[in-house]
C-alpha cells in the first residue's frame, strides 16, 4: 500500500479496514501513522488577500525553507495573473540545506470588480518536486465600496 503526501504535512493517519472469511473477526483495522516532512516548505500554501480596492497596493509575505540535506535550486518563480502580481526578488537562486529566503508578493488589483484567481509556481530542481504551486485570490472592489 502507498499514501501519496503530495500536497501534505505534518501528521497523516490513515485507517484500512480488512474483510476476512473468519467468523470471529470479520473486519480487522489497520491504523498507519505518519510524519510528513517537506524538503522544500513554502508558507504560506495558499495567499487570500481578501477585499481589495482597485488601484490599491497590497503585500504578503513569502517564506521558502530548505528542510533537505542537500542544496535545492529555484529555477524560476512563475505568476500566474502576471499583469496584477509581482514578487521580489524575482531572480534564481539555491537555498543550501537549513536555509531560508524570504519574498514579498505584490497585488496591484486592475480595474475589473469581483474575485480574481490565480498562482505563484516555484520551479526547482528537484527531480521528485520540479514544482510547487501556490494558489492566490482576491476580492476586487470598487473605490465607493
């Protein structure tokens, strides 16, 4: 049996049920436990910016840690909704094992009400992880709101 962790972390437990042909036990419960460790962790794993005003500037942190033994490389960080967000630095560089790097992204909402979706790829070059993929949303509202 395999129990995929991607997108997970911390503890998992998962219960699997046996059916047998004995009469005395016909169901058995296996419990798994586990710790989930990320090599690479980013936090947050999703960005609400919540209710923003057109033409207004809003900010949120970005923390990204190496937990591996080894160094990780970013090949790129990737915005999708490129025309309201930014991210700086935007550049490429290795975290070595321990390290941690901080950005800030940028909403800079356009003049379209309503809610807006949209994400951040952090490209690497692990050959398990070549991506990890941050999911961002807003509520654009006018300026007499």
């Amino acid at each position: 049996m395999s129990i995929p962790t991607t997108y997970r972390r911390g503890k998992l437990k998962k219960d699997i049920k046996v059916v047998t042909n004995d009469p005395k036990a016909k169901t058995l419960t296996l419990s798994i436990q586990a710790n989930i460790i990320e090599d690479l962790c980013i936090k947050p794993l999703s960005i609400n910016f919540g209710i923003v005003k057109q033409g207004s500037s809003y900010e949120k942190e970005i923390v990204i840690t190496n937990k591996s033994k080894n160094p990780v490389s970013i090949m790129d960080i990737e915005l999708k909704m490129a025309k309201m967000l930014t991210i700086s630095p935007p550049h490429k560089f290795t975290l070595a094992p321990g390290q941690t790097r901080k950005f800030v992204l940028t909403l800079v909402p356009g003049s379209k009400e309503g809610i807006v979706h949209g994400y951040l790829v952090v490209k690497t070059d692990i050959e398990y992880l070549p991506k990890k993929t941050i999911r961002v949303r807003a509520k654009v509202v006018g300026d007499n709101n």
